[in-house]
C-alpha cells in the first residue's frame, strides 16, 4: 500500500532500480510509492551506492524496535506551539533532512540545519539541538563545525554568554558568494591546465571549454545573490512622500 511500511520485497526492488540507474521518481512509480518515500529510504541506508535491500530492512525493524518504549518521549509527541500537529511537524522535518542530505550534506549536518531553519526562535544552542535530536554533544559539536567552514550557520553570544547558532538571509548570500568563489578557483587552475597542455591539444580545449562554461555561471551567480540581496532583504526607507502626504482639505 502506497501509504504503508515498505516491504521487504519493494527495497528489493528499490535495490535493482538503482542498479539500472534508474532516477528517484521512476523506482517510485513502478511501486506506486511517493518519490519522497523512496528518496528518504535510500539516503537513511546508506545512499543510492552502498544501498542494501536485506540491510536496509533490518535497519528499520530496528530502528522500530528501538523506538516503541520511547515513542511518548520523542519529538513528535512533544507539544507543538502555534496549534501544530506533532506528527506532522516531525514528517516534515524528516523530509526536509532528506532533502538536504539529497543536496550533499551528510546526515548529522542535516537534521542540524532542519531544527534551525524550522524553529521560531530562529536560534538554538548546542545543548537545544542535543536534545531535539537525541544526540550528543559531540555529535552537535562536529555537525556545527561542518556548517560553519560552509557558512551554512553562524553563531552569537546571548547574554549568559552561551553560543547560539541560527540561520539568516545574510548566510544564505554568503554561502552562494563562497561557491561562486569555489568556482572562480577551478576556472584558474583549468586554465593553468590549458598552458601545461598545450593551447590547441583537445585536452587543453576541454579544459578551456569548462573554465568558460564555469566563469560564466560564477559571475550569473554573484550577480544574481547581490540582486536578490537588494531586492529581497534591504528594508524600504520611507521618504518624504511618505512620512509626509497631506490630506484632503475638508473645509
């Protein structure tokens, strides 16, 4: 059933479409599953290279096991403000992990992006997360890190001078710039390649090839965040017109 456990057979299944290469969204739809299903099943065992039917299967009887005496302790039966349905809240957090996990991040880095972007407080501290996510400390520690050398999260002091991270517009222009930057980088040794090679050897027109396809999309990219940094996160200043309209004389 389409809303149901996957069986075993279906991650068999699941195991031989990936073999042929087949995309996400086809492997689902010869299961009649969501591709949302199948993403997350894949990615939660290991990855679309190292995904196993018969391990994956057990993986999440265990897992299944493991949570049955805790299943009041977790998450999703936490109170939720704002009216929220708790289950809901957690399925979409789970997606969302899947999601980023899809993009290249790895699991722990993930669910620590998703507490920060899905929280109202817009901030949270290491021990917060340890205890959203039922890990540890160190576990946190070595997930902020990651984030941080990406400019993925940012962190400040509160006034009891403990670290809090969070995420904000200024972040995400930051990020783009970097991998606009991490372009501009290849497109220079490409071209350093170019020399070594020889200027009209097909591989040196390769690899010229590329620096120009790169340096194009770098600067389409820096221009685009500068943009959208304007447009979008730069607070309308009032004028004049503004602060000072009449009104109608009414006699």
């Amino acid at each position: 059933m389409p809303g149901g456990r996957l069986t075993q057979q279906e991650r068999q299944q699941i195991a031989l479409g990936l073999a042929d290469s087949l995309p996400y969204a086809e492997i689902a739809r010869r299961l009649d599953r969501p591709t949302s299903t199948i993403t997350r099943e894949v990615m939660r065992n290991g990855g679309p290279t190292a995904y196993r039917a018969d391990l994956a299967h057990r993986a999440t009887e265990h897992r299944a096991h493991r949570r049955r005496p805790a299943t009041s302790q977790g998450p999703a039966s936490a109170p939720q403000p704002h009216g929220r349905n708790a289950e809901a809240v957690a399925a979409y957090e789970e997606t969302l992990t899947t999601v980023l996990m899809a993009s290249g991040i790895t699991k722990m880095p993930a669910r620590v992006l998703t507490c920060l972007f899905t929280t109202d407080t817009g901030n949270l501290t290491a021990s917060q997360l340890a205890q959203h996510l039922q890990v540890s400390p160190a576990s946190i520690s070595k997930a902020i890190t990651f984030l941080e050398s990406q400019s993925l999260v940012r962190r400040e002091r509160d006034e009891r001078r403990r670290d809090r991270y969070l995420v904000d517009d200024e972040l995400f222009y930051q990020a783009t710039i970097a991998s606009a930057r991490a372009n501009d980088q290849l497109v220079k040794t490409a071209r350093q390649g170019v020399t070594v090679l020889g200027a009209h050897t097909p591989a040196a027109t390769r690899l010229e090839n590329i620096a120009r396809f790169l340096d194009f999309i770098s600067e389409s990219i820096t221009r685009a965040a500068e943009q959208a940094r304007e447009v979008l996160h730069t607070k309308p200043e009032a004028t004049s017109n503004d602060t000072a309209q009449p009104g109608p004389d009414r006699g």
